[in-house]
C-alpha cells in the first residue's frame, strides 16, 4: 500500500463537462485554474502582456473586463496577437450592463471571446432584462461558445429580491435579510441558466456562479446551490471564487478557508483567487495561489512540492531555512525546463528538515529529503532518496550539493517526453 495514499479519496460532484476554447472543465476533468487581467482592457500591448505572463505562470483560462466599445475592439485586436505568438489561452469576455450591446456591435468580439460572462443582475431591469440577456445568449450560440452566469451579493437583481424580501415578509417567522440574500443569488443563478436554456443554450455549455465576499455565506451558498441542482437534475459546472478576498495574507487565508471547505466536498471545476495585489505585486500570485490550494488538497499537481521545517529551540541558526528558500527557488526555476522535458516531475515530493525530530522520518516520506543537524546535533546531514539513506552530507557547500541531488534524482527517475 502506498503510504501516501488517500484514506477516503474525493468523489467530486457530477457535472457536464464544458469546452471553453481547448480547455475542458467539469465531468471527470481536473479542476481549471482561471484567472483576470487589471490592466485597461483597450491598451492592447499591455492587455496581451499580461494574459501571456498570467498563462505561463499557469493560468488555463484569463478574464478581461469588456466595459466599453475601445475595449471591445481591443479584445479582438488581443485575441489576433496571441495567436499570432501562439498563445492558446482562452480569452473569457466580462460583461456588465452593455455586452448586448457591445456583441452587437463589434461583430468580431463574440468569436474572440472563448466564453461570456453575464451578470443577470446587471444585464438590464424591467422588460429589459429578458430581451438584453436573450441578445447575449443568441450571440453565444451564433459563435457557439459556453457562458458563466455568474451572480455576486453585490449587484443582485433587484426585482428578484424584492419579489423575496415581500414573500419572506409574509411568513410567520421571517428570516434574517442575509438569507434571503444568498437565497435570492441561488435563485437568480437557477432561474437564470433556465432561461438561456429555454432560448437555445445547450446545458452543457452553461457555467454557474454566486459569489460573496464572507467565507461562511460562500460556503453555505455553494453547498445549497449544489445540492439543488442535483435535485433537479441539472449538474451545471460550478465556478468557484471568494470575491472581494482581500490583500495579501487576509486574501489568501479567507480564499483557502472557504474553497478549500468546497473543493473537498467535491465541488467545483473551476477556481480563481480574487486577491488584491500590492503594488508591487505581480497579478500572477492569484495564480500561483490557486495552483498551491489545489495541490496542497491532492487535487492535482503543478509543481514539486517542498516540505520544510516552521523551526523551534532546536534550531536556533538559519540554516535550514536558508536551504529550504533555495532549494523552492531552485525548483521553480527548474521547472521551465523541466516541465518540457520531463513526464510526472510536477509530482516530485522535497523535504528540508531542521533537526532530528521529525527530520529522518519526513525526510524518507519524501522523495528525496534531506534532515539538518539541530543546535548541538552532529553536523551531519542525512540525505533520503525514496525513503532510503543515500548520503551524509557536510560542509559550506551543503545546499549546491543537495540541489545536484535533487537534479539527477529528476534525470533518473522521470521518463523524457521525447522518448514517448
């Protein structure tokens, strides 16, 4: 048995699978990263530069915002000049309040968006609502491309939750306005992708979302979502995204807290992390922490992990945590061409251990670990390869010698790709 494996593996939830460009999300497929650009969607060069640098940071698909008629054209201008570099990532079109409008008029956007979101709150009030929101939907089906109906707390439709807040008024006990809320994105969500199936839209090409900024509230409206579309039996695929997250750790806790709950309850086929950068920040820590929550999780893997030593009394010196920054340092920059020339090496499990504790036994859980001496400890520093003492080493070279380690265990264990 493998010691590493699962007790009770994840069962995701049942979804119909969604092609959005080459990218397939849901079903049995694993779990899309997806990610969005903050720079002015019109400026072009810059647009483009960073899809590319969100896309190979590991970002499968990339939002821009689509608010006005410069930006549209940009899209398509954008859209021309990846592929042009060979650039494959999908382009998702964000539309608030004018993307009828937009799609109408910019013939060439709906092909160059790989998929549309719509937000039924904004998409137009009164009688309209169902005309503006049917334009977008007929325009998705002329281009044959999926959409994301993605409802957020902040911009419900009104007449909905008005229509709920008079029926809860009515009862005998009448719940808090927060429920009726989250009721009501559930509702709009539903009744939304009803509609855009009644116009024409297959169920297949149909993607849902009710986002919310409190991790408690998200939680509880992705469970209830989940479970009622199981009910009647309509498994939409399910976009996952704590929104307005925050900044820095606060982003990063409160996004993981409530997706990392959902993921492991099976739900969900896409994620992105709506982080507030800092401004020096590149966007792409969004993507990076998406890939690390799903890793982490043994949902899927992007990049070897390491698996290092917080530090105690007993390791009153740097060193191990000297060796366990470059040794990831190491690794990311590896990575570039190890993910081009190696099948499988996303899965290589590192351990940089400080003492003799935890040390041998985390270090021979790994795949190749190495346990440091602790304060007062022999200055020795045993070195694991699959779970087996290979080597004792000593000296100021310490961490070049184990990164020369970790490089051939890589060119030994993994089958070249060109070799298939």
């Amino acid at each position: 048995m493998n010691e590493r494996a699962l007790f009770h593996p994840l069962t995701r939830r049942a979804s119909y699978s969604v092609l959005v460009g080459q990218v397939t999300m849901g079903g049995n497929h694993p779990i899309v990263v997806q990610s969005m650009t903050n720079t002015d969607t019109a400026d072009v060069e810059k647009t483009t530069a960073q899809i590319i640098e969100l896309a190979r940071a590991g970002s499968e698909l990339v939002r821009v915002t689509v608010n006005h008629e410069a930006a549209a054209r940009a899209v398509v201008k954008i859209r021309e000049k990846l592929d042009s570099l060979n650039e494959r990532v999908p382009i998702i079109g964000d539309f608030h309040y004018n993307g009828h409008k937009l799609l109408t008029e910019v013939s060439d956007l709906g092909g160059s968006c790989a998929k549309y979101r719509i937000n039924p709150g904004n998409v137009g009030a009164g009688e309209k609502h169902e005309h503006q929101f049917a334009q977008v939907i007929n325009i998705a089906l002329k281009h044959n491309k999926p959409i994301r109906i993605g409802v957020n707390r902040g911009s419900l439709d009104t007449e909905l939750l008005t229509r709920l807040i008079d029926e809860n008024n009515q009862r005998a006990h009448p719940c808090p306005l927060s429920h009726i809320e989250c009721e009501a994105m559930i509702v709009s969500a539903i009744e939304s992708a009803a509609f855009a199936e009644k116009i024409g839209m297959p169920p297949d090409k149909i993607v849902l979302s009710c986002k919310i900024s409190e991790v408690p509230d998200l939680i509880a409206v992705y469970r209830a979502l989940a479970n009622r579309l199981d009910t009647i039996q309509r498994p939409y695929a399910l976009h996952l995204g704590l929104t307005e997250a925050g900044i820095g750790s606060k982003g990063i806790v409160a996004s993981s807290a409530a997706l990392a709950v959902l993921l492991n309850e099976g739900i969900g086929d896409t994620i992105r992390i709506s982080l507030t950068p800092t401004p020096s920040e590149s966007r792409t820590e969004e993507v990076r922490v998406a890939q690390e929550l799903l890793q982490t999780m043994g949902l899927r893997a992007f990049m070897p992990m390491v698996t290092s030593c917080p530090g105690c009394g007993r390791t009153t010196d740097t060193v191990f945590q000297a060796l366990a920054l470059s040794v990831q340092n190491h690794v990311r920059e590896k990575m570039r061409h190890w993910r081009e020339e190696y099948v499988g090496v996303e899965n290589l499990k590192i351990a940089v251990m400080g003492c003799v504790v935890n040390g041998p036994g985390e270090s021979k859980m790994a795949d190749v670990g190495i346990s440091l001496p602790g304060t007062g400890e022999e200055p020795n520093a045993p070195v694991y390869i699959d779970g087996k003492k290979a080597v004792t080493l000593r000296g100021k070279h310490l961490a070049l010698q184990f990164q020369n380690i970790i490089d051939d265990y890589v060119r030994v264990r993994y089958a070249r790709r060109f070799d298939h």
